[in-house]
C-alpha cells in the first residue's frame, strides 16, 4: 500500500538517496509478497471444513448464549475492515489529489493494491474469531470447576469419577480446536508476522528518517503495529485461558476431603494438562504472542538505526 503511494518516476529523483530507494523496493516486494501469498494459503493451504468441524464441536463446550460474543467479535471486525480500507483509500485518493495524478493505469493499480488488503485483514479476523471462541472455552471450563467445587464440598454425592472425565473431555476438546488453528492459519501467521516485521522497519525509516513525512507513512506504521499486537495478544490469551483451566484444577485438587480416593486420578489430569498446554504456533517455527512482540520490536529498531546510518554515511560521501 504505501509503497504504492511513491511511483518509481526514476526512483533516483523520487528518493535522494540509494539507501531510501533500497528501503523503497523492499517495501514494494514486502507488500507484494504479502497480498499475493495470502491470497494463495487461503485458497490452497487452509481447511475451512476442517475448522467448520471443529467449531461445531465446540458446542460441547459453548452454550447458545456464548455465541453471542462471537457473533459480536465477527461484526465489529467486519465494521473494523471496512472503516480501515475506507481510511486507507481516502489517504490515496487524497495524496494523489493534492499531487494533481492523472487517473491512469497506476492510480488503478494503487486502487486495487488498497482493496486487496481485504483479503490479509479478512485472514487476521478469522484467525482472531477462532482464537476468541477457544479462549472462551477455556474459560467456560474453569468457570466450571469453580461451580463444581462449590457441589462437592457441600455434598458428599458427587461423582468425582465422572467431574474428573468431563473436565478431561472438555480441555482436550478444547486443546483439539486450537490444534486446527494452527493447521490452518500457521502459513498466514509465518506470513503475516514477517510482513509486519518489515513493514515496521520500512515505515519507521519513512516516518523518521526522511525529510518528506505524510499520513500515509504514519498510518501505515500504525496498521502494521496494530495489527502485530492483535495478533499475538489474542494468541497469548488462548494460552493464559488455558494455564488458568490448570491453575484452578490444582487449587481443587489440593483439598483433601472431596478427592479421597482419587487422588492418583487427579494428579495425572494435572500432569497430562500442563504437559499439552496449547500454543499458537507459526506453522512450527515460533510461537505467536506477546513474547514475540519484544524481539520484533528490538530487532525493527536496529534495522531502523542499520539504514540511517547507511543513509548518512551516503550523504557523507563527496558528490561525483
């Protein structure tokens, strides 16, 4: 997107140095790589029968009213979509107005580069349904505990046997339907978070280290970190979600009086629930959450610090 905003009108001219050119023709091949790749993974590397599948399963765990909050998380980012792709194609419109750019073939292809970003935010909102669903799961299932701790210290009826089965079923069901996000999301997320990598150190370079700043440079600077955020925040909550499933079972098991006799029982659950706390994987090769965001964030940074100082070291240079 924003890379299209500066047309290579011999990029030399454009841009008064080769280390803005170079950052340039990056930002260009970033954004490309990005759009069409996103395109192909949806088309070819995802399930979307698989996650229907899985998404049904999880009635076992969700009630009715529970999609509610779904269907809620759907719409506002549906609303989301459209308000940022309107935003970004009234900046368009708006820096080639001010610079008087004939509607030719290139204010067409600006055009359609903004609207094909529908399709990489449409990819995000999915992923961040799924993951909101498997997070309240999760929360569902120690909610759960809690009530069913409140029974069976007030009642010497309760089958432990079968609370210890269902809460079984339950978090492995729930572990199963982030299993799927990953199988079907973990391209777009490699994809996704390299993209948004270099389009921080691309935007931060044009924001702060060349003379000429517009919106567009700070917006787009925004849309990659917010978008960064979102995304590894909503896979952080599905793992803290499920560590609080385990911490809520230990502070139950730890109460002697309603576990006699199935103390044993309990102590695998546990073990067997904390050795598959789940993660959101970026198609195996580095989980996805707010760890993450530190180390993109410090590596951006001297990137960044990299190009000025080749910047300057070319300003430094005598004119030939």
């Amino acid at each position: 997107m924003q890379a299209s905003l500066n047309p290579p009108q011999g990029l030399i001219l454009v841009f008064n140095t080769e280390t803005a050119t170079l950052n340039w023709i990056i930002d260009f091949i970033n954004y490309g790589i990005h759009a069409i790749g996103t395109h192909v993974i949806l088309l070819t590397a995802m399930r979307p029968l698989d996650l229907l599948k899985s998404f049904n399963r999880m009635k076992l765990v969700l009630a009715a009213n529970n999609y509610n909050g779904v269907r809620r998380i759907s719409s506002l980012g549906i609303v989301y979509i459209i308000l940022v792709v309107s935003g970004i194609l009234f900046l368009v419109t708006d820096y080639h107005l001010r610079r008087r750019t004939s509607f030719n073939h290139h204010l067409f292809v600006t055009f359609i580069s903004t609207l094909s970003a529908i399709y990489p935010m449409t990819a995000l909102l999915l992923f961040v349904v799924h993951c909101y669903a498997s997070s309240l799961a999760f929360e569902l299932i120690q909610m759960e505990i809690e009530r069913r701790e409140v029974q069976l210290f007030n009642s010497q009826h309760e089958d432990v046997g079968l609370f210890v089965f269902a809460v079984k079923q339950r978090y492995f069901l729930a572990c199963d339907t982030v299993d799927n996000i990953n199988y079907s999301f973990g391209w777009i997320l490699l994809l996704s978070t390299t993209f948004y990598f270099v389009a921080i150190i691309n935007s931060s370079f044009y924001l702060f280290g060349m003379e000429v700043k517009t919106a567009t440079d700070i917006a787009f600077l925004l849309f990659a970190l917010v978008h960064l955020i979102l995304m590894c925040s909503i896979a952080d909550h599905v793992s803290n979600k499920a560590g609080d499933v385990i911490r809520q079972l230990l502070k139950f098991k730890c109460a002697d009086k309603p576990f006699a006799g199935n103390q044993i029982e309990m102590e695998f659950l546990v073990t067997q629930m904390a050795q598959t706390i789940p993660q959101i994987s970026a198609n195996g090769y580095f989980n996805v959450g707010k760890k993450l965001l530190p180390q993109v964030v410090g590596a951006a940074l001297t990137y960044f610090f990299i190009l000025c100082e080749f910047k300057a070291s070319e300003q430094r240079l005598p004119p030939n």
